[in-house]
C-alpha cells in the first residue's frame, strides 16, 4: 500500500476518536472568569467569562483587548480543529 493511503486510512482512524473524546465535558474550558496578561498591551483589561453552556462573554477596554481575547476564546475552544485544518491544508494528515 502505498504511504498516501495508509496516511489517509490512519487519519480515518485516529479522527473520529479525537472528536469522541472532544466532545467530553473535562475539555471543555472552566465555566468562570478568565482574565488575560500576557501578549497585552498593560493598558488593556480583558475578562472572558463563560455561561454554564460555556459561551463565551468577552469584556475589554480597547479594540485590540477584545480582538485579542475573541482568539483566545477560539484557540481555547477549537484548538484541535484548527490544527487539523494547518496540517491538511500543507498536505501532512
């Protein structure tokens, strides 16, 4: 067989494990508050808090605070999803 099949064949494999096991409730984020220090500017206060659904509730004082921590937000949500999609759109899933 050749590699490209057995990559494509592992990648069937592992994917539908990695979403079982993202779906869990322990890799959700915490429910709360999350307040942001670094990669800021010192005047910038950002807090992200989290519903019980864990939607996320943003506050800031300035633009670049609340773009900032939307990222955040998404990176902590969509980590693995946004790796996967880099590494298929280079070709190495």
């Amino acid at each position: 067989m050749p590699i490209r099949t057995l990559k494509r064949a592992l990648f069937l494999l592992v994917l539908p494990l990695s979403l079982a096991c993202g779906s869990d409730s322990s890799s959700t984020p915490d429910s709360g508050s999350t307040s942001i220090d670094s990669g800021l500017p010192s005047s910038a206060e950002v807090t992200i808090k989290r519903d019980s659904y864990g939607i996320p509730y943003i506050s800031a004082n300035t633009d670049f605070g609340a773009m900032f921590s939307l990222g955040y937000a998404s990176a902590q949500d969509r980590l693995l999803y946004m790796n996967l999609m880099a590494l298929g759109i280079q070709g190495r899933t």
